[in-house]
C-alpha cells in the first residue's frame, strides 16, 4: 500500500537502491540503475555493464516526477 501511494523512485524507476552483493558467480547480471547514478558500491563495479544508458535512466527520473501530483 505505501508503495502504491508514495510511489517511490528507488522502486519504479531506478531499481537497486536496497541491492546487497549478489555473491560469487552472480555478478553477471547487469549493474543496478542506482548504481549507474551513484558509483561507488565496490560490488556493482564487477557486475556487467547497464543496458540503459544513465541519460536514460535520468530522462526516467525526470518523468517520474513530473507526474505526481504533489513533488516534493
């Protein structure tokens, strides 16, 4: 419910904000959009490259927030 109210960015938008190291052999999968935008988890550095670009993802952010009713 507090999802579908508050409609969170780290949930719809920018996934990965909660992620914990995948562990060994699991770092295949494509690096998190959070961390696209914020670098520095040494983790996320050896997952694959993200398949959208961080202008995209910040284009994302953007119409994110343009559709709420209320933005903070």
């Amino acid at each position: 419910m507090l999802i579908r109210n508050y409609r969170p960015l780290w949930n719809l938008v920018a996934e990965g904000f909660g992620n914990h190291d995948p562990g060994a052999g699991r770092h295949q999968g494509a690096m998190p959009d959070w961390d696209v935008l914020h670098p520095g988890r040494p983790w996320a550095a050896r997952c694959a490259p993200s398949k959208v670009a961080e202008h995209q993802t910040r284009e994302r952010i953007s119409t994110h927030w343009s559709g709420l009713e209320n933005p903070v």
